[in-house]
C-alpha cells in the first residue's frame, strides 16, 4: 500500500555517483541501509503528498521541466532532522535557482488543485538529499563522522525531475530539464 507521492529532482551522473558511495559505506558499517532498500536514489524532494494523482501531474511536470535549465547544486553541509526516522542529509547551499525552481513547482501545482503541504510550502521548504534514515540513536556520531570524509562541498547539476510512489520507490515518470524533444 502507498504511503504517499513525491516529487524528486535527480542528479548529474557524478554528483549521484559520490552520493551513492555515502550510501553504501553507511550501509557496510551496518549504521542504515533504508534508502537502498526501499530502492531510491539520491534525490531532493520538492513536493510530497499521501494524495496525487500521477496521471493528473504528468503533463504538467513534462511542460514544467522542458522550460527549465539544469541547476548547479553544491551540497555544503550535513544535518539531521530530530524526528523518529532519524534522518542524514546532505543540504545544498539555497540558491536563488533552486528556491525560484521551487517556488515555481508549487505555483504549477496550486493552479491545478494541488494542496501544498507545510513542509513544501515556499516559505518552509529546506531542501535536503536524503543519505540515511533510521539511524538508530547510538549511532548518529559514527553516521555523521563517515559523511564528513565526504569532503564537502561535493557538486553538481540537478538534471531531471520525476514522481515516485513510495515504499518502496517506485517511479511514475522523469523528465530532463530542458528537454524540448518528445520523449
């Protein structure tokens, strides 16, 4: 049964690539291995709902991501969310790009009847890209000492946008930015 829908903005090769290796050395230190179970891939969700209806959506993000251009990302710091998923993330430094890319999403999305929830809501959104969940208690020192080898900065472009239903992932669709042609 689907918990909810969410709307992602995926990475260049590279930047997915580097995120990956975070993943995977949490994962081998056995400190979360969620993210690669329920099958996602590194990500920042710009929207999330437990009601959409794909179908509905889909030619708006097709038209959304076809008028917009990559975004340079730049993740400079690592966090946590203090809630009972016990959550590590990533956080790009905000820029004007990203927070206009946002805010236009959102406006798409109200036009059409689309609730935006707090979280998601321009004035409250924080983008983070999601490196472990469920990090048990005893085991957020080690967590966050194994992102710091990151070396961070680590960057790159936000290359396409999609919806997934999760959990486990499960993607409807994805689309490159600034793809013009019909795909």
């Amino acid at each position: 049964m689907s918990q909810g829908y969410s709307i992602e903005l995926y990475f260049d090769p590279a930047l997915e690539n580097q995120i990956l290796k975070a993943w995977n050395v949490l994962a081998r230190r056995q400190i979360s291995t969620q993210l690669i179970e329920i099958e996602s891939r590194p990500h920042i969700t710009l929207f999330s709902s437990p009601f959409l209806e794909p179908s509905k959506v889909e030619p708006l993000i097709k038209s959304f991501a076809a008028k917009q251009e990559p975004l340079l990302l730049n993740f400079s710091s690592i966090g946590s969310l203090p809630n009972e998923g016990n959550l590590l993330f990533l956080s790009p430094t905000p820029t004007l790009s990203l927070l206009q890319f946002h805010s236009q999403l959102c406006d798409l999305l109200k036009k059409e009847g689309v609730e935006i929830g707090e979280d998601y809501r321009v004035d409250s959104w924080v983008p983070v890209c999601p490196v472990a969940q469920e990090v048990p208690k005893n085991r957020m020192a080690e967590a966050f000492s194994v992102l710091r080898d990151l070396k961070l900065p680590i960057g790159g472009y936000a290359m396409d946008i999609g919806l997934v239903e999760f959990s486990p992932v499960r993607e409807f669709f994805s689309f490159i930015l600034g793809n013009t042609l019909d795909g």
